[in-house]
C-alpha cells in the first residue's frame, strides 16, 4: 500500500502546537530547528516542501504578560499579531542555516470560498514553490472569528495539499501515528501501519476518541485531514514529529507512522473547491431513494427527493445533503433558494423547475464512496 513520492513533486508537511512548544506552553526553539532540518532533507531528496505551521500564538502570548495561553478571542488574536513576527523570524533563521528561503501565507475560509481569491492562493503557492522558496501557511488567527476560521490546521493542510497538487501530506504530531484505540487507556490499542481512507475503523476511531489524543487538533481532525487528502488522490502519513527522519521516511515509502491511502483519482479541481473550500450555508435532507440516486446512480439531487430544509441559504450557496438518518451524504451548489427548495419539497422536477443541485455541482462524502 505504502509507495514512494515522485521526486519534483512538493510534500505539504503540517506540525502543531503540540510539536512545536514546550511543557509550559512557549515556542521551543530546538523544535522549529528540527522541522526545518525535516524539510531541508525533503527539498534535498528533491520534492518542494510546504510548511502548514500552528505556533503563532505560542509565540506571542509570554511577551504579552500572560502567564499561560489566554482564552479570550480578544487576547488570543493579538497573541496571534506579535507571535505570527516572532514564529517567522524563527522559521527564517532555521531554514536560512541550509540556504532557504521562506514566505508566509495567511488564510481563512472566506479567502479561499471565493473562486478568485482560491485560484490566486493556487498561483502564488506555486510561483514560490517554482522559486525553490518554503511557504510557510498558518491560519490568519489575528482576524479569523468563528464564521471565517478553519478552526485547526489539519484542515488548512489538507486543503493546502489539494492547492499545490502534492504527492503527500505528512501531519507531525506528538504520537507515532493512529492507534486502534486510546493508547493511554488501553493496552490492547495498536499502531495502524496503514489503511484506506474509507475503511471503518477510521470512522469508529473518529466517534470513541477524544480531543487531544494527538495534539492539539486530535485525532478526529487528523482523519478528516486525512480524508480531504484523500479526494485529490493524496496519501496521507501520520507520524511523530521525534523521529529524526520521519519526513524523508515518509516520502520515500518506508514504514513510519500511519499511511492513510487515497482514492485511487483525483475529483476535478473545482469539485475540490466546492468540497473543501466553499463554506456550506445550510442542510438539505433527502430520503432513502434520492441516497440511491445520488451516491449509487451519480444522478442530481431532485425536488422530489427532499424531505427538509435547515437554513437561510441563497441560489448558488453551498449546502450540505444529509441522509434520512442526519449522516452526510454529499456537499453541493444548491440551484435554489432555501426558501424556493421548502416551496418544491416532493415535487416531480419538471413542475418545481428542475433540479435543486446538479450532479456537476456535487461531491458525494468520502465514506460513501
């Protein structure tokens, strides 16, 4: 299952917080130091990296006066200001020992749901990968609120991965990678090698663990991560940030941490957006029989088929299709209104004026696939 990263190729590696401080809560220095040793061997291998790095606010908070990590959004956001100069300046001294340049960039999810602004995040992603230049991608925390924010960087790597075209993404925590169960719990937990991104356990490990496992994002983010990789064909790695040649390990297909892998083709790039990028605006659920249609039969989604609506979404938003028991089935560019889809619930589509989101503008879940 596990397979080697075509040299050329850049490999987006994402470190946490939890890799990159100390037990008091404070950027460790010998920690930046070793995530650019990590990428220097991969640009050295020959693969482009891409830094995806939490720390921001690691860094700031102690020259704040704050004895600890803060917790109001206030204080966090301009914790986030004054250590986004400090975590650079660190980066750029690391790197600068073996003759790289880095570049920082900043996103939220309103940046990257518009088309445009999703495009020129692309295009300048891959000029400094051209310019054998280390972007560094961090969430803008300094104005990200909740309606506009990722909310971890396991996320923003994996879209990050899906904007640069990678051959892996490599997500450093501070465990060796996904076990079967709570390794601090129990005994009988293991280490998962490798899986597919569709199989089970991953589901069931999403719904017993709790936050924090691994990092500060856990492990339902790793696989969600892991997950949206999956959509553009992306394998995935999950491995301890304390293994010296982890990366490198990584890349070149050799047994480290957990291999997560993809889908064996990629959906078009504007699927992805559509998937990962567009901020849903609202849930349609659907019944059994348009469950069938859309994820067995690749048909669109139908009047006919909805049984409710949940939000305020307008004609060509984003919305979630649930199933009849709440799970996600898909993600899609409604046609319609919220108010238009409440007004056509269960009619034949060629009285309610076609269909409410069209197969072209849909993105069947992961786990359905």
């Amino acid at each position: 299952m596990r397979r080697a990263v075509a040299l050329g190729d850049p490999v987006v590696v994402k470190v946490g917080s939890s890799s990159l401080t100390n037990t008091d809560g404070r950027l460790d220095t010998s920690s930046v130091e070793s995530v650019a040793s990590h990428l220097a061997d991969l640009r050295e291998r020959g693969n482009p990296p891409v830094l995806v790095s939490s720390g921001a606010i690691a860094a700031g908070f102690a020259d704040l006066g704050f004895s600890k990590r803060p917790t109001e959004i206030a204080d966090l956001q301009v914790a986030a200001a004054v250590g986004q100069l400090q975590l650079m300046a660190r980066y750029a001294e690391a790197f600068g020992r073996f003759d790289i340049q880095v570049g920082q960039i900043l996103l939220t999810k309103d940046v990257l749901g518009s088309r445009t602004q999703y495009l020129n995040a692309r295009a300048a992603l891959a000029a400094m990968v051209k310019l054998g230049i280390v972007p560094i991608v961090n969430e803008n925390d300094t104005v990200a609120v909740d309606e506009v924010a990722f909310g971890d960087n396991d996320q923003l790597a994996a879209i990050t991965a899906h904007l640069v075209n990678a051959g892996m993404l490599v997500i450093l925590t501070d465990t060796d990678g996904l076990y079967s169960g709570d390794p601090g719990l129990s005994d009988d937990a293991e280490l998962l090698v490798a899986v597919r991104h569709s199989d089970e356990i991953l589901d069931r490990i999403r719904e017993t663990s709790a936050k924090g496992v691994l990092g500060s994002g856990g492990v339902v983010t790793k696989i969600a991560a892991a997950r949206m990789a999956a959509f553009s064909g992306i394998p995935t790695v999950i491995a301890s940030s304390r293994v010296s040649d982890a990366v490198v390990a990584a890349v070149t297909g050799r047994d480290v941490g957990t291999w997560i892998d993809p889908r064996s083709s990629s959906l078009p790039a504007r699927k992805l957006w559509i998937a990962f990028a567009l901020p849903s605006s609202g849930t349609i659920t659907v019944d059994d029989g348009a469950v069938t249609a859309l994820v067995a039969n690749g048909r669109s989604l139908l009047p006919v088929g909805v049984i409710d609506v949940e939000g305020s979404f307008q004609r060509f938003q984003a919305v979630e299709i649930a199933g009849p028991d709440g799970s996600l089935i898909a993600k899609g560019i409604s046609r319609l209104s919220a108010l238009e889809v409440l007004a056509v619930v269960g009619a034949h589509s060629s009285s309610a004026g076609g269909e409410v989101v069209h197969r072209d503008d849909l993105v069947i879940a992961v786990n359905r696939r």
